[in-house]
C-alpha cells in the first residue's frame, strides 16, 4: 500500500523539486517532496504498514508533524492540508498499485494471459517491466485492445 499527502505550504523557502526524508529510525515515516514542479506544495509519501496505519487516521497531521520536527516549529502554521489519498478505503481498488513477492515477478506474465481467447486482462500488474506505472498500464491497456481486435496478439 502506498499513499500521499498534498499539503499547501505558505511562502516556501527551498528550490523547486527538494526532498525531505522523515525519521530514518522511525516504524512509520514518510517521504516529503518540496515544491514539485516549483507549485507551493509538499507532497508526503507513505508506504506500507505505515499507509495502512494512516488509512484511518489524519495522514496530513502526521506530515506536519514530522516536518515541522525537521523543519522547526515556525513552518507549523505555514502548511495547509490539501487532500489525501486512501487508495485501501477505495471500493473499486482496494490498494495502490502492484507488487510481486519476491521469486514471483513472473506470475505477472500469467496474470497477463488471455483466458479462452474471450478474457482479456490489463493493467500495471500485468506489464513485465513497467507495473507500478501509469504508461504500463496505458501500455498493457493497448496491447490487449491490440490482441482482441487482431485475434490474440501477446500482451505487453
């Protein structure tokens, strides 16, 4: 699972595309992108049990926190909570994107495979180089558009 935190930061006072790691000793962290694309934004980035911790509770407070311990305690009224993402409390997806066990990275040329010709299957999970991505899914999506129009032709 993996999940973020958009947060509007007053008056930002480091360069455009800077990075903040949380609590390197910390159970759960995050990982804090400054100014991406120079908007007046951070984006906080939380991943495994730590995401599943923060699905139910206030992600943004979280972030703050931990910022303002790197930063000082100045920045806590500069930031403003945007939106956050609870890709596990959604009812269509249930998770962020995929992952393979290790020894298992194969099992997505399995999962890629059409099922008597008629089931077609897409999606970043499927890709065998680019999952976890927006153009493998874009990619898998078209192959398979590809292969029901052509009669079966192989999945990215």
């Amino acid at each position: 699972l993996a999940d973020k935190v958009f947060l509007h930061v007053d008056r930002p006072e480091w360069p455009a595309n800077a990075h903040l790691a949380g609590n390197p000793y910390a159970a759960c962290t995050a990982s804090h992108r400054l100014s991406p694309f120079g908007w007046p934004i951070v984006e906080s980035f939380f991943g495994g049990d730590c995401a599943e911790m923060l699905e139910d509770g206030d992600a943004a407070a979280f972030a703050i926190d931990e910022l303002v311990a790197l930063l000082g305690s100045d920045w806590r009224r500069r930031f403003t909570p945007l939106v956050a993402t609870r890709w596990r409390q959604e009812p269509w997806i249930g998770g962020s994107y995929s992952h393979a066990r290790i020894g298992c990275a194969g099992q997505r040329a399995v999962l890629a495979e059409p099922v008597d010709g008629r089931i077609f299957f897409a999606g970043e999970a499927c890709h065998r180089e680019d999952f976890s991505t927006a153009h493998g899914a874009y990619e898998t999506g078209v192959a398979a558009a590809r292969a029901i129009i052509g009669g079966g032709a192989a999945i990215a």
